[in-house]
C-alpha cells in the first residue's frame, strides 16, 4: 500500500504538470481548475501515506510546504517566476516534499542531495533552472549557424548601436525568424522595434527589446511589417520563442526523478 500511494503522488504530478505544460505551450495559459485539483489531491495523498507510514515525517512536510510556498512567491512577485510557475512549485510540494526513495534510486545513487531529503521542489527547482540554462547554448548555436549560413550581421543598422549587454542578451533568448512566421505564431516574441520620424525617409531607427511582452507585442509586429513592406529593413528578425518555464519544470521533475540533483552532483564531481 505505501508503494501504492507513493506512486500515486508521482503520476499524478506528472500527469497534471505534462498536461499543464502543453496547455501552456499551446495557449500561453493554465487553468486554475488544473491547481485547484492537483493540489487537494496531492495533499489528500500525502497525508494519507506519512500518517499510516511515517508519522514522523509529518512535520517535515510542513516545513518542506512551507519553504517551497515563499521560495514560489517570492518568484512570482520578483518576476522570476509566472502564477502558473508557483501554482506548479506550490502543488509539487504538496505531492513530492521529499525524494521519494522508498519507491526509486536515482541512476547516480549520489544524486540524492541532503536538501532533496527534506525539500525535494527546491532540487526540481535547480534542475529546471539547469535545463532553462542549457536552451541558452542551443539559441547561441541557432544565431551562429544564421550568422555562417546567411552571411549577414545579426544585429543590422541602428541595432549596431545597442549595448553590449542587450545583444548578449538578445542572443541568449532569442534568434533570426521570417516576418511571416512572427505574424503567424502569436507565441513568438520580437525582439525588436522600429521608428520613423518621417515615412518619406529611406531607413528607420531600430532598438532591441530586451523584455518581450503580450502588452503592445501586434502594434511592434505591425511596425516591423510595414517597414519590411517598404524596404527599410529585412524581412527576418530577432525574436524570442517565448517557451514557457513550466516546460523546464516538468523536464527537471524527470530530471529528479531519475538522475537526482544535477547541481549536487556537479558539485561532487568537482570536489572530488
């Protein structure tokens, strides 16, 4: 029976984060109704096993909740983290306060960090921060491999102009896409803007956006289209795919799952 519940609190997070994921990959939204049951559930779950199993371990999961809860809301108000994000971190606690080793060893045995013991979300956490950090090297080598194949500048005009910390950043997060493809994929973020001062002139004034936003993100795309339309720019630009952390979340729950703490594990490699 503990096996039972102990698998339960594991499917039943990854069945509502993979569905939450695709939701929000899809429409750039979750439903409360996805937290509002994962949550009781989990919760429903978890108290069953640590009061017939393990007692003891009942103030733990308190605390584990607890740390988790105001390391998510401190996200989420800091604007590191969306509402989903912490709803997820939040109800991941609720189901998975601690590794759950009763029912599975890690591939690497070491990757049981102290901290998954006691507050198993913040290893997720880590993780996913990790797997986030690797999508940065595949966007460097998506704008390297535009630079070689096109045989033009990334960061073309006025762009030139601009910090060398913004195109950094632009470069991390972001890649050379067709107009087309940013007028159809609502999803897609430029990251890029235009001015024009006099529509007679031959060229206009572009600036990066660093922070791309729903807010005002059709009158940038229409900007950009019309001055492509009128020859004062290329139809490719920078934009960013926008992919939603929670993605990165579920990823760095399998992570956990079945590798452990990356981030201890690196630690202990390079101690050794």
């Amino acid at each position: 029976m503990l096996e039972i519940l102990t698998a339960s609190r594991i499917l039943v997070s990854l069945g509502f984060l993979l569905f939450a994921s695709w939701s929000d990959y899809r429409t750039r939204e979750v439903s409360n109704r996805v937290w509002a049951i994962y949550g009781p559930i989990a919760l429903i779950v978890s108290l069953a096993e640590f009061s017939l199993y393990g007692p003891s371990k009942l103030p733990l999961f308190g605390l584990s909740v607890g740390i988790t809860t105001a390391i998510a809301i401190l996200l989420f108000y800091s604007g590191g983290f969306g509402g989903a994000d912490s709803k997820a971190l939040m109800c991941i606690a609720l189901a998975l306060p601690f590794f759950p080793d009763r029912l599975l060893t890690p591939i690497f045995a070491e990757g049981i960090s102290p901290l998954a013991q006691y507050i198993f979300p913040f290893t997720i956490f880590s993780n996913s921060i990790l797997v986030a950090a690797i999508s940065v090297i595949a966007m460097l080598l998506i704008n390297a491999k535009w630079r070689v194949s096109s045989g033009k500048k990334i960061f073309e005009g006025t762009l030139a102009n601009e910090s060398l910390g913004k195109k950094i950043l632009v470069l991390m997060t972001g890649y050379k896409v067709p107009l087309k493809k940013l007028q159809d994929k609502w999803h897609i973020y430029p990251m890029e803007d235009v001015t024009e001062e006099n529509k007679e002139e031959t060229s206009v004034t572009r600036k990066l956006v660093i922070m791309p936003r729903d807010e005002g993100r059709e009158e940038i795309v229409e900007r950009l289209s019309q001055a492509a339309a009128s020859g004062k720019i290329d139809s490719n630009v920078l934009a960013s795919p926008g992919l939603p952390m929670l993605i990165f979340v579920t990823i760095g729950l399998i992570i956990s799952l079945f590798f452990g703490d990356l981030v201890w594990l690196l630690i202990r490699l390079l101690a050794s």
